[in-house]
C-alpha cells in the first residue's frame, strides 16, 4: 500500500483528501446555499475535467497535454506562426520554441519562412501526426460521449450555440 502524505481527488460532487491514510471530505463541490452554481467556476471546473479525462485516455499515445494541445491547434489553424501558438496556448514564446524543437525533431512540425515577414516561421504538421491525429480523434470522441451522456441532441447543440455566443461577447474587444 502506498503511503500518500496528501492527495486530492474529485468525484462529480464532492472534494476528498486521503491525508495519512485517513480519507477525509473536505467539501461539498455544489454549494446548496445557492440557487445556480457560478458560472465562471462552472465553466473552469468542467474545463479542467475534461482535460484531465483526455489526458488520462491520450497518454497511450505518448503526448504531453501541451504537445497534444498544439498538434491540435496546427492541425486546424495550419501555417500559424509560433508567436501565434503560444497565445493560443498561455505560455511564453520561449517555451513554444522548445516545444517546437523536440517536434520537429521528433518528426511531427516543419518550420517554413513566412513569406511576409523574414523574422517569422510557419508551423505545419507532417504526415507523422497523421496516425496521431486519428488516436485522438478516437479518443475526443470517447470523451464527447462520455461529456454528453444524458443530455439530449438538442441540448448538446443549444449549448455549444450558446458557448460561442459567449466567447464571442468575450474576444469581440481583442480584435
């Protein structure tokens, strides 16, 4: 048996710590007080869920979640920059370019001069990613299925509706 000094773990409603042994609750995850949960720690809950729940299945592929992250990203956004990337992905341009380097050497990016601007590189994907890029399609679909049992067609498209309604009210400024 493993001893584990602290450790958090989360079911859909509840907040545990396994502290010495001794499995403790430490808080409800719905706060009955309220009549609506607050959407802001709504959205950022279930975000960090679904992330950890594609990390655990995409981890047979051998990917951090930051290089399956920007494979995604260039996969749909082919030609980005890596200026461009690491907004995209909230983490400095320094740390792109290292993340980069080891993709391309691993054999999954090529970096092509911008036509446009000397100082600047295109990021593309090559056909290494494509087996890649099919395992996690499997795997996102696993997850979407998982992420939308028991809600209805209707519902799944009234809410992802409703979501870019709301992330176009928030990026409307940043043009």
């Amino acid at each position: 048996m493993k001893t584990y000094t602290r450790h958090l773990f989360f079911n859909s409603k509840h907040v545990y710590i396994i502290h010495r042994y001794k499995l403790r609750f430490i808080t409800d995850m719905h706060n009955h007080n309220q009549e609506k949960p607050s959407l802001g720690f709504l959205i950022t809950d279930v975000a960090r869920l679904l992330r950890r729940n594609f990390n655990r299945r995409v981890c047979e592929v051998n990917l951090t979640q930051v290089q399956w992250q920007a494979i995604v990203r260039l996969y749909h956004s082919p030609g980005m920059k890596q200026s461009e990337l690491a907004l995209i992905l909230e983490v400095q341009p320094i740390s792109v370019a290292r993340l980069i380097d080891r993709m391309e050497t691993a054999g999954w990016v090529t970096r092509e001069p911008d036509p446009t601007d000397r100082r600047a590189f295109n990021l593309y994907l090559t056909e290494k990613t494509e087996p890649l890029i099919k395992k996690m399609k499997k795997i996102a679909d696993e997850v979407k299925k998982d992420l939308f049992n028991g809600i209805s067609q209707d519902e799944q498209d009234a809410l992802l509706k409703n979501l870019i309604i709301i992330k176009d009210n928030l990026t409307k400024d940043d043009i």
